[in-house]
C-alpha cells in the first residue's frame, strides 16, 4: 500500500447549474451542440456529457455546448433555436423526446444517440440480466425488457450514434443500420487535478510502499457479483497463504464464500464520489478488473483500467475488447484469462521491486489515450460531422 497519499478531497458535483446558465453557454458560441439525460448522476452523465462538453471547452472555445435534463424538456423550443446539433445520451423513450425529436428534425437540426452500453437491444435482455446477476420475477423481467426498449425505440429515432468502442458500434449498426461514431469515455480535469496530487506525493516518497500489498476491487454498483465471482476463490488462496495481501473492496459488492470468513483481510469502503475514488485507488498497488466474458461484457469501456492508470496503479483485468487495449502486458498492467487468475497475480506480486516504472508507464499511457483534450476531435467529428 501507498501510505502517504493526500486526505479526503472536498468534493460537490460539478455540474450544478442553473438552466439560464446552461442555455447561455449554449448560445455563446458556433457551431453549437446540446446534451440530453434524463438526470443529472456521476456515472453515464458525467462521462457522455459533462466530459464531453468539457473537453470542448478546453480545445475548442469557439463552440458552443451545454447539458439539459428531463426537467428542463419545457425549454425544448428555446434549446432546439440555440443548438445545431442535439445529443441524445442513454435516454428512454417517452412522447416528450420523441417530440423533441421530432421538432428538432423539422427545423433541420441534427438528432444524434450517445450510448455506452448494451442496453438498447431486447435481443440481448436475456444476457444482460444473467450478467448483472438479476432476478428473473416478473416485475424484474418487465422493467429490463421496458427500459432496454424504450432506450431502443429513442436510438432508432436519432440520424446516428456514437459509442464508446467499434464493438458496441457494430452492435447499434446490426440494431438500426444507423451510421456511428467513437468516441471513447475519458477523464475530466477534476480528475486530472486529483490525480497529479496523488501521484506527487508517491513520487516525493520515492514510491514508498507499507509493506502491506492491496489489491483492489472497485464496483461501483451491485452488479457485479458474477464478476468478482470469477476471482474470488484465488483471492480467497492467496490471502490465505500471503499474509502480505489484503483486498480492498470499495462499493456494494458483499464477499461470498472463503472470503466471507476474512473479514480481517478485506478493507471496505462505501461507494464514492469520483474524486475521492481516485484516492482509494491511488493508494493500492494492483486494481482488479475482473469481467464475464459475453456480447454484453465486450461492449463494455475500458474506463476502470485508465481511472487506475492515472494514479500510477497497475491493473490486472479479463481479456475484453476494451480491457485488453487499454493495458500493455507486462508494462501497464496485465491480462488475465479467466483460467489464469491465480498464476497472474502471483506474476505481477513478483514484479512490485519494478513498481516505480510501471506505475510512470501507466501514467503516461492514461495521460495520452484518456486526456480530455486529446478526445476533442472525435467529439467534433461525432457531433458535428467534421
């Protein structure tokens, strides 16, 4: 563990702003772009609007861009007259965006879907709920099947997409024959600014380390049972046989099985705000990216290996199509197939005296793939067909 880490971060969501603020940021700029959600949140929100409307900001002032709710449907008509383009995040159908839409559309304005996830094709449903561990009664399968709908029916209303890796963008072409664009979830300056004090301190220490060896495990939500449970019997080993190593869990996820009986190996945390997560994992040596692999898995971001990386924590993660893109073998982290978990770990436990450089090479891979700026051109390519 990395002891000398900074305190607690003050943190209040960075989002709070009056509509009249947001209506004009939206005008005060060329071209113009406007985000839709349903609500503001910390998860899909904050990375496919708020980031999104960030990173212009920062590399290309000129434009235009501001984020509006449910809440503020109402305002239709005045966003519509102020935007050129409309992004429409994750959003379940309902008759006020389908005339959103619809006005948008016969004032000549683009109409585009932001997606990062799985959940608009009822084909997949089945999969889904399997994966996150979900029951089956029926109000469980009626609000899976209506969710994953309605997102389906807004995303068939939209002129195209834009999704998080070429995987799910061919999911959306097999969905709708709609053109797509990628555009990968990313860090945002709270982020960075967190993040370079974390990683201050460890190198004012010389990367100085306890002792003591944590392994991470960030869940975020309760749904990630399946997951952890494709590790959870090797950690359940290794604890046993390495006095060194204790498991942090941050989250709702509950230790099953051997791991139930050790509690006084599991350090546990409740779910964070974004920026205090960062501390948490800047302060452990290994963060554990576990993952099913399946259609829906592999559609997923590699956003729990570059929030690592920027701190200077080194992942080990399953085999998936962002995950195993994101890492670089042996340098940044590692990839472990299910059936590997145990001889991985014990490989990058072997490889903590090198910790100093792969901790900088993962730095500076996060910096370079998942800096805001650096996604600017994609976002204007995307948003505004450039």
């Amino acid at each position: 563990m990395f002891p000398n880490g900074p305190g607690p971060f003050r943190y209040s969501d960075p989002w709070a702003q009056s509509l009249a603020s947001r209506l004009a940021a939206l005008a005060t700029g060329a071209p113009r772009v406007a985000y839709f959600y349903e609500r503001p949140d910390t998860s899909t929100f904050r990375y496919r609007c708020f980031n999104m409307i960030e990173a212009l900001g920062l590399a290309e002032p000129s434009v235009g861009a501001a984020w509006f709710s449910g809440e503020d449907l109402a305002y239709a008509d005045h966003i519509i007259d102020r935007a050129d383009t409309i992004v429409i995040c994750r959003v379940r159908y309902t008759p006020a965006i389908g005339r959103l839409i619809a006005m948008a559309k016969s004032r000549g304005r683009r109409v585009l879907f932001d997606v990062d996830d799985l959940i608009f094709d009822t084909r997949f449903t089945h999969m889904v709920m399997d994966t996150l561990d979900s029951n089956t009664a029926e109000n469980d399968l009626d609000f899976w099947f209506g969710v994953m709908a309605r997102i389906g029916e807004t995303l068939r209303l939209c002129d195209g997409a834009i999704l998080t890796n070429e995987y799910l963008a061919q999911r959306v072409t097999d969905f709708s024959g709609l053109p797509t664009w990628i555009v990968p979830n990313f860090l945002n300056g709270l982020q960075l600014d967190a993040s370079a004090r974390i990683v201050e301190r460890k190198r004012a220490s010389g990367w100085r380390r306890d002792g003591r060896i944590h392994l991470g495990y960030f869940s975020g939500t309760p749904s990630h049972n399946r997951d952890f449970a494709i590790i959870a019997d090797t950690l359940a080993e290794l604890l046993q046989r390495d006095r060194r190593l204790v498991l942090r869990i941050v989250g709702f996820l509950e230790p099953r099985g051997r791991l139930a009986g050790m509690a006084d190996r599991i350090d546990r945390f409740p779910l964070q705000d974004f920026l205090n997560l960062q501390r948490l994992i800047g302060e452990v040596e290994l963060n554990l990216v576990p993952l099913q692999d399946n259609t829906f898995t592999n559609c997923k971001s590699e956003l729990k290996v570059f929030e690592a990386g920027i701190v200077g924590t080194l992942s080990v993660a399953s085999p998936g199509f962002t995950l195993k893109r994101a890492v670089t073998e042996g340098e940044t982290g590692w990839i472990a197939p299910a059936h590997r978990w145990e001889e991985v770990l014990l490989e990058a436990i072997e490889a903590l005296p090198d910790y100093p450089r792969m901790g900088e090479a993962a730095i500076a891979a996060a910096e370079e793939r998942y800096a805001p700026a650096r996604q600017a051109k994609a976002i204007m390519a995307a948003v505004f067909g450039g």
